[in-house]
C-alpha cells in the first residue's frame, strides 16, 4: 500500500500493499534497514520513515533466542508495509 505516509510498521500483517516480513527484533530489523529493505518494498527510507522505524525498534528485543526460534518458526515475524509516492 503506498500514499503519501511512508512506511509503516504493521505486526498483524493484515493491511493491503508491499510489505517485507522481518523478526520482531532489532537485530534483524536493523540488518533489514541497512540491507535490502528499500529493495523489498520498492521505495526509499526518508528520514521519516527511518526515524518511525528506529522509534518503533526501541520496544523490541535485542535478539531472538534459539528456542524461541525454534517454538514459533516463522510466526515471530512483522510486517512492513510501504507506503510513499
């Protein structure tokens, strides 16, 4: 879903448009905005939309353990939506 909001975090996965699964986690969400995140959902990261993500990272935790790993395979994911022109 793209409009004039930017990007946005959606963890039910439910809202229509381009989104890119990533742990809830700040490592990973971290990895993804230094990586391919802007190539997964067809736009660029404003400082908006870095800030939003970065504030947004600030309750996750740090890191995914093993066995939480392992207990909700790929469940333990979010999902951001891109929005922007």
């Amino acid at each position: 879903m793209r409009s004039v909001d930017g990007v946005l975090i959606d963890p039910s996965g439910k809202v229509n448009g381009r989104g890119a699964y990533v742990h809830a986690n700040q490592d990973c969400l971290g990895r993804a905005m230094k990586g391919g995140l802007e190539q997964a959902l067809r736009t660029n990261l404003g400082d908006e939309d870095r800030s939003r993500i970065e504030e947004a990272m600030q309750s996750l935790p740090h890191e995914l353990k093993q066995p939480e790993l392992a207990k909700s395979g790929s469940k333990n994911q979010g999902n951001l939506k891109g929005e922007g022109a």
